[in-house]
C-alpha cells in the first residue's frame, strides 16, 4: 500500500448466538489466558470487555429476529452485544492455521468485512468512528487491489457476499456508497484529517478517498 495500515487494541469477536453446547466454554479458554471480565452494565448477562493488558475482546452476535428481546446473549460462557449485520462477518471466513499453536484461526474475509463496514457507517455515534470506519474500508480496498482494479477473487466473494443480504441490506449499502462519493459528506473529511494525522506519504484528500473507494 505504501503506507502503514492503522491498528486497534479493541478487538470485535463476531460470534453466531447459536454454537453447539458441546463446544468447550469460550469464557473458561480467556480465563486460562489471564483475560480479566470488565463488567460494563449490571445486565443479565451484562455488556462485557475481557481484557488483557492493552488488548480488549468484545464478542457481537448477529441482531437477527428472535423470540428474544435482549441485547446481550450467552455464547458459550461470554457475554455478546447484538449488532446489525453482523451475520455478514460470518459468511465464507478465511481459515489461518497457526502450526506452532495447534490451532485454526478464522478471520473475516475482506468482502464481508468490506460491506458490513459500509453498512454500519451511519449509525456510528460519533464523527471519528465514522472517519475510521471509511479509513478502514479505503485501506482494504488499496491492500486488494492492483491497477486500479480490485482483486478478482474479491470481487467475486463479493458477489456472494451480496446473495446472501437483505433487501433492506442492499437498498443501505447503495445509499451509504452514493453518500461516500460527496467530498462534503462529514465523515468522508473526518478520514482524510485521520488519514493524515498518521503522517502516510500517499494521497490523503477527500477526493483521494472517494477514487479508492469507487473501486
């Protein structure tokens, strides 16, 4: 890309609120690993960061129509916050293998991530989150393509990605990435000011922004 990426200590574990009751207690496995609860509510089960040192997990489940009406579930042991769209994170994840571990890692894949990032730029509460959502979208567009064009396996994961959205899903997207085309749209400023700020050499503009992320 030319540039270092921007990074997060604050990390989003995306989560189905439905996993096998065999599996082992995911809040057992953080115990083991010296991550400490930070109890955030006084919910039952309340809202919950596990902490270790610097690096903070939330777990969020997809906010899908339920009997239940409560924002928080039980996923194996761990409390997690309903979110819109999460179920877009869920689709098609990329399998990491870490040999000296033991263990698989399933990570996102950057169409989901790219599109469910899209669709929750609007509710973000404030101005910097927004910036940085698009500041992580236009990042991940650089860093899967190539002249000019994104990745053709990306593209095509896309494609699926897309099947599987809502009409409401698809009809927010079209209306966040017609706002993500005006140089004046708040947000799209907020992400060149951030842009900026982390001293990168390459284009920084508004217009900069809105080029990549017309791909």
């Amino acid at each position: 890309m030319g540039f270092g990426p921007i990074f997060t200590t604050d990390l989003d574990v995306a989560a189905p609120d439905n996993s096998p009751r065999k599996s082992r207690e995911v809040s057992d496995a953080l115990a083991a690993e010296g991550f400490v609860p930070d109890y955030r509510t006084d919910d039952q089960p309340p809202v919950t960061s596990y902490v270790f040192g610097d690096l903070e997990l939330e777990f969020i489940a997809p906010d899908l129509p339920r009997r239940v009406r409560a924002q928080v579930v039980d996923v194996l042991g761990v409390s997690a916050q309903k979110a819109k769209d999460v179920e877009l994170l869920l689709f098609e994840p990329a399998r990491l293998a870490f040999q000296e571990l033991g263990a698989e890692l399933r990570v996102t894949n950057p169409a989901s991530f790219m599109l469910q990032r899209l669709l929750i730029i609007p509710v973000r509460r404030s101005q910097q989150k927004r910036g940085k959502d698009i500041l992580y979208l236009h990042d991940t567009l650089l860093l899967f393509s190539g002249g000019g064009r994104l990745n053709e396996e990306v593209r095509a994961q896309a494609a699926r990605v897309i099947q599987t959205m809502t009409k409401d899903q698809r009809t927010r997207a079209d209306r966040i990435r017609k706002d993500l085309e005006n140089p004046a749209y708040p947000p799209i400023r907020e992400a060149s000011k951030q842009a900026q700020a982390t001293g990168r050499g390459g284009p920084t503009s508004p217009e900069a922004i809105i080029l990549a992320i017309r791909l």
